[in-house]
C-alpha cells in the first residue's frame, strides 16, 4: 500500500506543478470542464474515495487527471489512502487463498465468494459514480 500512495502522490504532485497552470487555461475556456473542477475541488474527498473504489478507472490515469483540478491536496492524499485500503486488503486476501493454481479451480467456496462479492462491490461502485458525478457537474454549471 506504501508503493502505491507513494505513486499516487508523485504522479499527483509532478502534474500538479508542471501543468497546472496550463490546465487552469484550458478549464476557463471550457464551462464543462469549469464544473467539474468546481465538483471535485468542492467534493473532493468523496469523488476521489468513488474514483479509487472503481475498476474501471485506470489507477495512474487518475493519479495525472487530479492532478490537473484544483482539489488540495491533503485531500487528495487522504482520500486516496482510504480508497487504496480495501483493494490492497483484497489483494493481500486472495494472494493468501491462492498458494497454487490448481486452487483457483478447487470448488472451496469461501474463495469464489470472495472473488464475487468483491466484482459486484466493484462494479456497483463504479455505477455509482457516474450518476454521482454527472449530477453534480450539472449542479454546478447552472
């Protein structure tokens, strides 16, 4: 988990001071990405916590886009460590379940349980933040 914040807050920090300015630019050209900066810098903490719980969003892709918008950063870090923690427990979790791969295959169900309750929490997360996200961006730019 220490590797993975450390990622998060150097690809974070390294965009934050090299294109920030840039992007802050571009940002008032464009009332959509105006509002979206707005939500994330307003609700922070709770868009990047959903943004971590989802699959779907590549890891480091995220670490450079949040780097662009105004969110502190203190925010960003703590909400990124929070959201790091299930998936590392997950993965430290299914790692200790699998000590060879003829397991994956056994018909233990406590292993395939997991497996199932940890894609549908992921996918049903990643529903989540669109609706969240696209409702709050219209809120903001009216």
């Amino acid at each position: 988990m220490a590797s993975a914040d450390t990622a998060a807050v150097v690809s974070f920090l390294v965009v934050r001071f090299v294109a920030r300015d840039w992007a802050a630019s571009q940002i008032e050209k464009r009332p959509k990405f105006k509002a979206v900066d707005k939500a994330v810098e307003k609700h922070g903490m709770w868009l990047i916590a959903l943004i971590r719980f989802s699959p779907i969003l590549p890891f480091g892709l995220c670490n450079y886009m949040l780097g662009l918008t105004n969110v502190p950063f203190w925010k960003y870090w703590i909400s990124s460590t929070i959201g790091l923690a299930p998936y590392t427990i997950a993965y430290a979790y299914l790692g200790s379940l699998l000590r060879g791969l003829a397991e994956i295959f056994n018909d233990d169900s406590d292993s395939t349980e997991s497996i199932i309750l940890l894609s549908v929490g992921g996918v049903s997360s990643s529903t989540n933040i669109t609706p969240r996200t696209t409702q709050h961006t219209h809120s903001l730019s009216t």
